[in-house]
C-alpha cells in the first residue's frame, strides 16, 4: 500500500500535536475532506447500499469499541479492499482488510479505539478502483491516549500469541466463518507509562494474513485504531472451487512494527 499523501501534514495539520507529543482530537465534520485527500486524492467516493457499518451510538468503552461491516459484493465490479477510518483519531485509519479472491457476501466484526466523538467509515475499493462508503456515528472518547500500567516485560512475553478457530457450522464450497484473536498491547504511541509518565513508544501488530491449505483468505494491515487484543470474526462465501476439501490446516502469520513475525497454523 502506497503512504497516504501528506499523511504527516494531514495529522498535524487536523489535531495539533501539543509540546509533550500528545494530541486530542474533536470531531468535525471538517477533517474528513482532509482524510479523505490524504488516502485518496481526488478520486470521488460513492454512498452505497452494498455495505452497511453497524457500532453503538455511544459507547461504554472508548478502548473496545465494537464495530460490524456486512458487505453484499458486486458480482461485476467486486471489492478487493475496505479501509476502516475514524474522524477524529489522531491516526484515521484504524485497519485495512484486503480480499485475494472474490466473495459473494461478508459480515466482519472487531473493535475499534476511539479518541473522540467521531464518525466511522468503511471505504470499499472494488477491483475497477471504484472507491465505496458507509458511515456509522459512535459517541465515545479517551481511548488513544491515556496511561498504560502493564509491566512492560509480561507485556512483551505474551505479544503475538495466536488463536484462531473455524466456527460450525462450515459449509464446503460455501461459507468461511472464522474468529482470530491476537494477544497484543497494541501501544498507539500517544499513551504515557503510569510509573515513568514518559511517552509509551508505538508497539502494534502492522499485519496479518489468514491462509486455508496455502490459499490466502484475507490479509489485514492494522493501524493503531485498532483496539488492544486485536479480535477479528468474519464471514464470508468463497469462491465457487477454492476449497475443493475440507480445509486440514489453516496458517496465521502475523508482523508487528518492530519486525518479529509470528506464524502459527492450526489443525
């Protein structure tokens, strides 16, 4: 993926970095021409029908904010990518899931952080370069920043730690639904450690990739938006003939933004 034009100035320039490297970020309906040059210049995106984005208008937990796409592909035009931004984060995008083979339909579920009140969109680009949206609104905030107290060292013991399982029923042919959880502190690098009060440094999962038998399914490249202990259920219909068995192994490989790779498979 290309970097987002300007995607420095972008963040400067919409929520002002204070002198101790911290931000805060307001909602207004005023970022998101600005986002939305950053990510993709003057391209036009379209409200559509073909994707829904469900999440709580007001959320308990600004951290662990739940969030749902159902998407009906277009059999003539079909969605390769949909980006997940949030308004008024400091880093807009939260996640960016990619489609290596076409889908009839998908519902995906995860959570999101939330600075502040913000809309929530989901941008679909199909395999033309169509550019697609859907939009949510979720009152919410505090859930970028703020202070982390985990130990540092249990913290780093457990990063990385892979779970994914096949949901029943899984129809042959037809239907992928799967849920993978990934152990992770997902550190923004606007957080400050409660013991030293100095800048917690950015530590997130930057990617992922799902693999039945050596056929990639979905690969996932994570933002900071994205909330701690990465969660991810989705379903979707595969490709008529991609899986012609029973799926026996699935792979899960997973980077962070230091560079350790993690990969796991799963009987």
């Amino acid at each position: 993926m290309k970097k987002p034009k300007n995607f420095l100035l972008l963040g400067l320039f919409i929520f002002g970095f204070t002198a101790n490297g911290l931000c805060h970020a307001e909602l207004s309906e005023k970022n998101w021409p600005l986002i939305k040059e950053a990510f993709f210049s003057q391209r036009p995106i379209e409200n559509t029908a073909l994707m829904q984005v469900s999440a709580p208008l007001g959320a308990e937990n600004a951290g662990q904010v739940p969030i749902t796409l159902i998407v009906k592909n277009q059999a003539n035009d079909a969605i390769k990518s949909i980006y997940i931004l949030i308004d008024a984060n400091p880093i807009p995008l939260a996640a960016i899931y990619k489609f290596p083979n076409v889908f009839n339909q998908l519902t995906l579920s995860t959570r999101v952080r939330l600075d502040s009140d913000s809309n929530i969109r989901a941008i679909a680009e199909t395999q033309s370069g169509h550019l697609l949206m859907a939009t949510a609104r979720v009152n919410a905030g505090g859930g970028c920043a703020g202070a982390v107290s985990e130990d540092e060292t249990a913290v780093r013991a457990s990063a990385g730690v892979i779970k994914f399982q096949l949901n029943p029923p899984y129809k042959l042919h037809e239907t992928a639904s799967a849920t993978l959880q990934i152990k992770h502190p997902m550190y923004t690098g606007l957080q400050t450690d409660a013991k030293t009060k100095q800048a917690k440094p950015a530590f997130f999962v930057k990617n992922s990739e799902i693999k039945f038998d050596n056929i990639p399914v979905m690969q996932v490249l994570f933002g900071v938006g994205t909330a701690e202990n990465p969660s991810l259920k989705f379903e979707f219909d595969l490709p008529l003939g991609l899986i012609k068995q029973p799926v026996q192994q699935v792979q899960v490989s997973t980077q962070d933004n230091e560079g350790k790779l993690v990969v796991s498979a799963f009987p």
